[in-house]
C-alpha cells in the first residue's frame, strides 16, 4: 500500500498563516466588541478589561432584528425545500421531456442579478400588500434558496440505485410513498446542506431586506447593522458585537453539519 507523503514543516508553517490571515477580522471583531464604548481605533491586542455592555446595548437594539432574520431564514428554508424536494424527484427520477429545458430554466435564475429580482418584487409586492411582511421576506429569499436546493437535490437523487427505488415500487408504494419512506431517508445529507445554504442566503440577506421594508416593523439584523453604524459611530463596541451575535447561528450550524455538508456536495457525482 503506498503511503502519502508526509507534510513538511513549510507546509504546516504556510496553512497556519492562511489561516491566521483568514481568522485575524473575526478575532478583531470579537476584540473590539469587548473594549468600552469608543472608537476602536486605540484598541489594543487583547481586552486587558473585557467589557460586556456593548453586547448588552446590541442585544437591547437589534434583540427583535435577530428573531426576525431567525424567523424569516428558518420559513425561507421550509418553504425553499417544500418546493424543491418534489421538484428535484420528478427531475432525477421521472422521465419528463422537458427535464433539459427546466434544468437550462432554473440555471439561467442564478445569473439573473438581485437587484432586477428586487425591482420586480417591489411592484408586485405594493399591488398584493407585501411589503414589510415577514412572508414577503421569506419569499423573496426563497427565490434564492429554491434554484439551489433543486440543483443540489436532484445531483443527489439521480445517485440512488434504480433498483432500490424499484424494489419499493414492485412492494406497492405509490412516487409519494416512495419519496417520503425511501428517497428523503436516503437524501439527508443533500436536504442537509440544501437547507444549510438556504439558511445561510435568507440569513445574509441584505438586498431584499432593504428594498421589501420601509418601516421598522419587520427589519433582519442585517439592515439594522447598517443602520446602527451611521446612529452609534461613538459606540463600536455594540455595533462589532451585534456582528458577533449576527455570526453565531451560521458558525455552529456550519460546524455541526459540516459531516453531512462534505456528504451532501459529493454524493451528486459518484453516479
């Protein structure tokens, strides 16, 4: 058996400074939100006297902007692959003619830019009420989420043996019960990271966020990041550390899928 090549100290020497390069602005965010209210421009190294009150003024501004963007990602998420799940089956294991045609369709809405998507939305959304709405926000994030999660799906369902599937059909489950009981089992790592991603668009959505509010009522953290930096430039420590509570949820569940997120990206090619 022929054994890999031992990694050399320079190439040990150069990954840690890639990554200490890639790490060095969340380790200055997270330090600059524990110096005192201030400009952060003296900010030492390290805290000497760590202190907590900007995270307290973060949490007591922008608390309700955080649930809101946790609200609007997680129904961006259901309703993305609520759609896409069947979308996908139907495209990577029923014999449509028009598979190609749907396919070319749904990869020409990834290049399409976002404001021209925005624009639209806007009037569509004043003549049907939408705006400032959490259910205008979660459809307009979707249109992100659903194109994608459709291709990442559909990758992973045309990996699945025929004969599995098959051998279902011949024991008299109908393509609902086929889907539900032996498909989706089998796509978790896909759903997985469809909905990984999907969460991570709806999350750092800016641009939707932007142009479908024009009130305070429903505002993700996002937008009210930006507009916490033109009213509290005196205050930098609450403003880094509301973007440390804005990096939390997308650093742990990144972390803890990151097993079925290698999985989910692979399984598509090994047919």
């Amino acid at each position: 058996m022929k054994r890999r090549p031992a990694r050399g100290p320079l190439s040990t020497a150069v990954g840690i400074v890639l990554l200490a390069l890639m790490l060095f602005p969340v380790y200055w965010m997270v330090n600059a939100s524990l110096q005192p209210a201030g400009s952060v421009l003296p900010t030492g190294w390290f805290p000497r006297h760590p202190d907590l009150g900007g995270y307290a003024t973060a949490l007591r501004d922008q608390g309700r902007n955080l649930v809101t963007s946790l609200v609007v990602a997680l129904g961006s998420v259901a309703l993305s692959l609520g759609l896409a799940v069947p979308a996908a089956y139907a495209l990577a294991r029923l014999r449509l003619r028009s598979t190609t045609a749907v396919l070319f369709g749904i990869l020409v809405t990834q290049t399409v830019p976002g404001i021209v998507v925005a624009n639209a939305l806007y009037g569509a959304y004043t003549d049907l009420g939408l705006l400032n709405s959490y259910g205008g926000l979660i459809l307009a994030d979707s249109t992100t989420g659903v194109p994608f999660a459709i291709l990442v799906l559909r990758a992973f369902m045309r990996s699945i043996p025929g004969e599995i599937i098959d051998a279902a059909r011949v024991d008299g489950a109908g393509r609902l019960r086929v889907l539900w009981s032996v498909v989706l089992p089998l796509s978790r790592n896909a759903l997985i990271t469809a909905g990984l991603f999907t969460f991570l668009f709806a999350w750092g959505d800016f641009l939707f966020a932007l142009t479908l509010n024009t009130t305070e009522s429903v505002r993700p953290v996002t937008v009210g990041i930006y507009e916490y930096l033109g009213a509290h430039t005196n205050q930098w420590n609450a403003v880094m550390a509301t973007a440390v509570l804005a990096s939390v949820p997308a650093a742990v569940l990144l972390v803890a899928a990151q097993r079925h997120l290698a999985a989910g990206i692979t399984g598509g090619a090994l047919k």
